[in-house]
C-alpha cells in the first residue's frame, strides 16, 4: 500500500497494513510501542494506541536509544508519559541498558501465564533491537536505515521467559502526518529522488535544539544548511565530475542516515512539569 506526501514530492511504502497491525495485537495480551527518545511525540501513533485501548490490551512506551541524550532528558520524557497515564520505561537497547526495568514493567502487567507480547514502533525506532535485548541474544536480524535488509518480514513468535512469548511484526507502523519524522522514517534514504530539501529541515529542526549538531557530527561551524552540505561533500570527495561542484545530493543523504545512526546529537526537551 503507497502513501503520497505531496510537499516532498515523495512516495512511501507501508510495510505493515493497519489490517495486519490488528492481526498482530489480537494476540497479543501486552504491547509494546517502541519509541525514539530524542523524539518520542514524532514517533508515538495514537492510531496504533485507539486500536490497542479499544482491544482491552495493555500497552507499554518503551522510550529507546537512552543512551543519546542526557539523562535528564530520558527521565523528563519518562515522567511526562507516566504523568498523562502511560506505563513508561526508558532503555537503551543496543548498550543493554534498562531491560530488568522493561522485564519487571511487562510482568507487572501480567496475571495470567502464558502470555504474548507485541512489539511494534516506527521505522527505526529500534524494535529489532528491543527483541533481542528481550531474548538475551542476536537472532532477530537489525539494520540501522529504513528499507534495508534488516527489516522484518515475517511474523514470529520468541519464547523470551517462564510462560512468556513474544511476537516480532511482519514490518513497522505506517508513519503519521507529514512531519519530518514520517518523511525519512517512510522510505529509504537512497529512493529519494530530491534530497536536498527534506535535509535541510531535518538540519534545521536539529540546529532548533542543538545548535552546534553539525560541528560536533563533522566538525564544520556553518550554520546554513546547504553551506553544510556543500563542505560535508567537499570533505568526502563527493564532486561531480564535469562541474567539480560539490554532490549535495550524496552529502543530503548521508546527513539522514547519520541522524538515523545516532551520529548527529539531537533531542528534545521534555516539558516542563508542573509540580
């Protein structure tokens, strides 16, 4: 099933229909949402969580990648989600971090054994990886960018403890909206035909927060966009051979897939509470 977003001129394919996603939680007793901390409400569908409240499932906000920001902004975010009614856990799946405190969240929820998970998130979010930190071992295949090989194609059930099972999707959930999450989040960065301008505000969104990003990420102090590309380019080669001008094309790309490798800091302030 294709999507048309219309500002960007691109097409994405959904790689799990909303019809199959409920196939998924129907057999499932306990969810898992696996969002992206450094940018929980961009990758939180409150589709997915209509569907789980209206099955009577329990869900869980499993906020992952801890391990790129603060720690203040890992509790900020966890508070603010307990505080509007989410049971929430932050972990850092790839550095193992958190996952007795996600195991000790899913049993509390448990009363009757055995019992199915469902872990389900948006592309890149790091659901594969939350499998396998679940299972205690790498058997379930990851890839750092959307589209590539590491997705999941078809469903499987783990055992990942006592009476404890759990399903791993057939794909991912269909980005929302037409953010810039759901831009580079629903396609692979190499099928965009036009990079250029779905980097340049996925730059400027991250310099929103963290103004220094890009000379930390590549050590270059420019703050416009296509100023950055341009030296990104120049830096690594990427030069068109007739014009010798510098592949911003090539620089654009890479930009997407440094952000979604984590390599470009970026994250957004939780809200403040009110106590």
């Amino acid at each position: 099933m294709y999507a048309a977003n219309h500002r960007y001129g691109v097409t994405y394919l959904r790689l799990i229909s909303w019809y199959k996603l409920r196939e998924v939680i129907v057999r499932a007793d306990v969810v898992l949402e696996v969002l992206d901390i450094r940018d929980p409400i961009s990758t939180h569908s409150k589709r997915l969580e209509s569907m789980v409240k209206k099955m009577g499932k329990d869900l869980v906000l499993v906020l992952n990648k801890c391990d790129l920001v603060p720690l203040w902004v890992s509790k900020g975010w966890t508070q603010y989600f307990r505080s509007i009614g989410y049971k929430t856990v932050f972990v850092s799946a790839t550095k193992r971090y958190g996952t007795r405190k996600l195991r000790r969240a899913i049993n509390e929820l448990i009363s009757i054994r055995p019992a199915v998970l469902a872990v389900v998130g948006y592309p890149k979010v790091g659901k594969s990886s939350i499998i396998n930190a679940l299972k205690g071992k790498h058997s379930a295949s990851t890839s750092p960018y959307p589209g590539t090989p590491g997705y999941t194609k078809v469903s499987q059930l783990y055992r990942i403890g006592q009476d404890l099972y759990m399903i791993d999707t057939p794909g991912i959930i269909p980005p929302e909206g037409e953010g810039i999450e759901a831009v580079i989040r629903g396609k692979p960065v190499e099928s965009f035909s036009d990079p250029v301008p779905i980097a340049i505000e996925l730059m400027k969104r991250i310099m929103e927060y963290v103004p220094k990003a890009f000379e930390i990420a590549y050590g270059i102090k420019e703050k416009d966009p296509v100023k950055i590309l341009e030296q990104i380019a120049l830096k690594r080669g990427w030069i068109y051979k007739k014009t010798k001008e510098p592949n911003i094309d090539e620089a654009a790309r890479a930009v997407i897939r440094d952000y979604h490798a984590g390599k470009v800091p970026f994250y957004i302030p939780p809200p403040a509470l009110h106590r």
